[in-house]
C-alpha cells in the first residue's frame, strides 16, 4: 500500500481494510472494538468538533488522559485538523500542568478527569459516539511535513522541553522499524507504553500504517493472560515487566512474534529463557527528538543496540553520538511565546543533532551504548561510566536491574554507589563479578534497594530512582 502526502494513515488505511479491527480493549469486563472503517469516521467527527470549539491549525492541545480508544482518535484528530497534539501524564499535578500550560501557551485542554475549574486553559468536552455510517464524511487533505505534535522531553534534568514533530517523522520512522520488525494486517501489538512517551505513539503509528490493531493493556488482568487472550503478536516490554509475565506464565509468550525489549542491557538468564520459547526479541537505541527508534537488532547480552535503520544517520565523533535523518524532530517548542509554531532545533552546521549518548560500533556493526555523557562522574581523578558497570552488574543472574551513581566521598571526591533490583546478601558475588569484568576502582562501595516506582517507559527514570533512594537514605545529592 503506498501512504501519499493526501490522507492521513488513519484514512488510507479505512480505505485499503475497512473492516480490518482497528483498536481492541475491554471495559467493565465487555471486549471492545473499532475497526478501521468506523475509527476514520470517529476521527472526522471529532476533527470538526474540535473546529467547533474554536481551535486553528497551529493551535496546540493538550490531552491528559491514561491510554484510551478516545485518546487514539484524538490524536488522528488533531493530524486531520492541524492542531498539535500535546498528550500529558495524568500523574502531573494540576500546578505543573497550569506551569506547562502557560510556559508553552497551551490554547486548550482535554482531560475528561479533571476538574476544568482549577485549569488555566479552556476545557473542551468532546463526544467519541461512533456516528452513522449512512453519513460517512470524506476526510480532508493534511501536509505531513507541518507540526504534528508535541512530546515532552526532560532530557537529563531541568524543565520538560517540548519536541515537535512532524507526520512525515512518525511515517519514516514506521517505515525504517518495519524493515527488522515485520509487521502487517492482522497482527495485535499491545499498547503497554503511554501515548505521552514517543514510544507509545511510535506504537500507534506503526500499527496504522500497516493495518494492525492496536490492543490496549488490561490494567484488571495479568499481562500473560492478557497476551494470550487478545492474541497478542507484538509487544513492547522492559526487563521487570518480562520477569514477571515469564513468572505468571511463560507459554504465553510462544505466539509472540517480536518482543521488543527496553532498558538497556539485558540480562542473560532472561535472554536464555526467550530463546527456550523460541521468542524473537529485539533490543534498540532511540530517542524522543529521532521519533523513537534509530538502531535495533536481536537482543543480545552484551547490551548492543543493533545496527541503523532506513530514514536515520548515525556518526560518533569522539565517542559521543550524533544523529540526523528524516525522523528528526523539527525542534524544541519555544517557552514562552504566543507564536504558534516557534520551535528551536539545536543542530550543528552540518544539521547534526547532539544526544550527548556516548557510544561506538563493536565488532559485530552493532551499535554499542556506553552511557550519557551526563552521567559520567570522576572518582580519584579517574572517569567512570555508570553504564558501563550496571552492564556487568545484570550479568548475575539475581539482577534483575541495577543504576550506579556517584555518592560524595572526603577521600576520592565520588564513590561509585549502586541501587539494585536483586538480592542484597549476595553483594560478595556482585563485587567479584565487576573486578573480573572491570577495573577495581569501579566496584560499588555501597548498595541500595531498589525503591518501589512505576515506570511507563522502555527507559528507566535514573533520576527518579537516585532520588528515591537518596531520600530515603537521607543522603546528600550531588550538584
């Protein structure tokens, strides 16, 4: 099927199968379905009451909300119409919501479980009825190359900066996933990561694109029921999340065509066990400014990330990695502007952009991380990577995860310290592993628990966890 600049994918793809299901969930214990037919229609019909509300092209939504059928035709709504999509954790406070409202002069707000009396912005009230296909509306021309959508980006600290992209970014982005991660009509990939993360929406993209459904997690149902229920065919998971779908049932999974696993390097007794089932998983490096992923290949434990896909460029110059292509973002949303699109794309001369990761190609051409160039720390006058030791920290089979942090030291300035998901007593046999893999100096001299936080995400919030752990520690942090 050939995606012009005319429809949205959402259209072409109502044309190409109508009938094809669309979207998936369950809802007060009933199955529920859209197929891509009556989806195209819900979205025309919520494009014109957007219009309705008074929002232009170029106005900028923002849409707080737990992942929902509303929400996936919200999103098609604002692509038809031209207004920018800005999805937000439903987690914010209201005071950081009305913060990011004004500094980024959001023009409204959907958030059906808000009270719109305590936001700054206008609330629309919106009706997702499927209408009535005797009255089927023909869906408008959009230009894939304008703003899209808005993604909120932290970066390593700070204030969230907003990521614009385009159509077209997603579009080439689907495409290159596409080519390692077969795809197609029929398949079922679970949406178990938020559409307020570039991961969840890469997620919509690349189903729609291809004619697939898109099935929404059962928060009511343990995941390996679920994935077996609903058929599932793709799926997106970090390493905790699979440790436990592998604890409720394992043969669930050995109709899962692609895992597609987050979080760094993988540990190897969880590798072993997919190879048991004879499950395909993946591993990638990507980013919110390159609309998701930009290498990935077959999950490896060495924590390699594949090699590069079609639409992206990749160059390390001194170790530090730059990337361009045509799922580059078109730049950060300027604060504190009234103007509709006024973005910032911090490129070099060349349009190179800066992830401030480090990296290099090891043997195999395949991509190798060795940390953000952020996280490094000196102790005693000698550099370490954080990475690099949390890497050989999953090689024990009792590490489930593991994130190392500079901890302040009288002596040598820093101490490597590290917050494990694993089994303290066995700290010994921690110690010995990294000495045999690293330089002494590199060893952890203190271990902590890991704390009870959530994650939404195929990347983990190292500063979420570092600061769970200080607190309860009461630890001093480093500036």
């Amino acid at each position: 099927m050939s995606y012009s600049d005319s429809l949205s994918p959402v259209h072409q793809a109502a044309q190409a199968h109508p009938k094809a299901l669309a979207i998936n969930w369950h809802a007060q214990g009933a199955r529920k379905q859209l197929d891509y037919r009556t989806l195209s229609q819900c979205v025309i019909s919520v494009g014109q009451q957007l219009i309705s509300a008074g929002l232009a092209p170029g106005d900028k939504l923002a849409c707080i909300g737990k992942n929902s059928a509303e929400l996936i035709v919200l999103y098609w709504a604002c692509i038809d119409q031209g207004v920018l999509f800005c999805p937000l954790s439903p987690r914010f406070p209201l005071t950081q919501i009305n913060q990011l409202t004004e500094k980024y002069h959001l023009n409204a707000i959907w958030a059906p479980e808000l009270n719109s009396e305590q936001l700054t912005a206008t609330s629309l009230q919106l009706s997702f009825s499927s209408p009535a296909l005797f009255s089927e509306k023909k869906p408008q021309v959009i230009d894939t190359q304008q703003p899209a959508n808005i993604i909120l980006t932290s970066g390593s600290s700070g204030f969230p900066k907003a990521a614009v992209h385009s159509l077209s970014n997603h579009i080439a982005s689907a495409k290159g996933s596409r080519t390692l991660i077969p795809l197609q009509l029929g398949d079922h990939w679970l949406l178990s990561l938020p559409i307020f993360h570039i991961g969840g929406l890469a997620i919509i993209n690349r189903c729609t694109l291809a004619g697939a459904t898109l099935v929404l997690e059962d928060k009511h149902t343990p995941l390996a029921q679920q994935v077996s229920r609903d058929d599932i065919s793709h799926l997106s998971l970090v390493s905790t999340q699979l440790v436990r779908l592998l604890e409720q049932d394992a043969s669930s999974l050995k109709r899962v065509k692609a895992l597609l696993l987050g979080g760094g390097a993988i540990p190897q007794n969880l590798l072993s066990k997919l190879a048991e089932l004879g499950v395909v998983s993946y591993t990638s490096y990507g980013m919110t400014e390159m609309g998701s992923q930009i290498t990935t290949g077959f999950a490896k434990s060495d924590g390699s990330s594949g090699k590069l896909l079609p639409g992206r460029q990749l160059k390390i110059v001194k170790d530090n990695i730059l990337v361009k292509g045509e799922t580059l973002f078109l730049g950060y949303l300027k604060p504190g502007t009234t103007e509709h699109t006024l973005i910032e794309r911090p490129l070099d001369a060349d349009g190179w952009f800066n992830t401030k990761d480090r990296g290099e190609w090891n043997s195999d051409g395949n991509l190798q991380i060795l940390g953000r160039s952020d996280n490094m720390f000196i102790c005693g006058g000698e550099n370490i990577q954080p990475e690099e030791i949390e890497a050989i920290l999953k090689l024990h089979p009792q590490v489930e995860d593991a994130i190392v942090f500079p901890q302040a030291d009288d002596e040598f300035g820093n101490l490597p310290a590290a917050i494990v998901k694993g089994n303290l007593s066995a700290i010994h046999e921690y110690e010995a592993l990294v000495c045999q893999h690293a330089a002494r100096f590199k060893r952890p001299r203190h271990y902590y628990s890991w704390p009870e936080i959530e994650s939404n995400s195929l990347k983990v919030s190292r500063k979420q966890v570092i600061e769970e752990v200080l607190k309860s520690q009461k630890l001093v942090p480093r500036n």
